[in-house]
C-alpha cells in the first residue's frame, strides 16, 4: 500500500533537473550584458521557484541587478556619457 501524498508541499526536484538555479544564474548572466533578457529569466526562475517550492533567491537578484543597470544606463544615455563613445 502506498503513503498519501503529502498536500501543500511540492516533491523537491532531481538534483540534475535544477531549473531554478539555471535560470537565476542565466538571469543574473544576461542582467549584465542584456537587462530585459536578464528580467526573462529571473521571471522563469521565479516562476519555476513557485513551482516548486524553493526559495527564488537568484531570481531577485537578477530582477535587482538588470533594474539597477537600466537605470544606470538611461542616466549615462541623458547625461551625454555615450556621446562621444565611438569615436
């Protein structure tokens, strides 16, 4: 006879099939080099975190990062720091 399953509680997933951690880390990746790709993946990670039941630590992280970064970006872009970027 099996167990009930136990409600309100999500099995943890396999140690392989990490996908929180996969997509916060490529959250906080892409927050660097592209901010909106950046908030993609920290919302799959959120996401994936509810699902599951862990802590969405990295996704924070990578929202917090990628909205600094846009920020700082519109601030040099209306300021003039990339006015004389090329040349």
């Amino acid at each position: 006879m099996t167990p009930p399953p136990y409600y309100g509680q999500q099995p943890p997933a396999a140690p392989g099939n990490d996908k929180v951690t996969l997509w916060g880390v490529l959250g906080i990746v892409f927050a660097f080099c592209c901010a909106p790709l950046g908030i993609v993946f920290a919302v799959l990670s959120l996401l994936e975190a509810k699902k599951v039941g862990k802590q969405p630590t990295l996704a924070y992280i990578g929202f917090g990062l990628a909205a600094l970064l846009i920020v700082v970006n519109i601030i040099v872009a209306a300021t003039g720091g990339y006015a004389n970027f090329g040349n």
